[in-house]
C-alpha cells in the first residue's frame, strides 16, 4: 500500500511492546542445540523406518 501512496501508520495501533526475555532466549538455544544433537543422533534410523515402510506398501 506505501507504494501506492496509502499511508498505513493508522491502521494499526500498537497498545504493547514486548521485550525479548534474555534468560529464555538463553534457555531456548540450549534445549535447540539438545534437539539438535538428538536429531542427529536417530535420523538414520528414521530413514531405515521410511524405507521399511515403503516397501510394505
């Protein structure tokens, strides 16, 4: 719509401002990086699963 020349700053008001907690972004990238190491650890198996599976079809 700005390419247009419609101005949309009134469209929308903002009521809140949410600030990122730094204690569960911190959090969050240590169980990811857990996520991470696990994945890595069984998705051989899971493609074992998948071609077992699809030979059953």
């Amino acid at each position: 719509m700005k390419a247009v020349g419609s101005d949309t700053r009134t469209w929308i008001k903002l009521t809140e401002t949410y600030r990122p907690d730094p204690w569960r972004g911190q959090r969050y990238t240590q169980w990811y990086e857990e996520y991470r190491q696990q994945y890595r650890s069984v998705k051989d198996q899971y493609k074992h699963v998948a071609t077992l599976l699809e030979r059953g079809k």
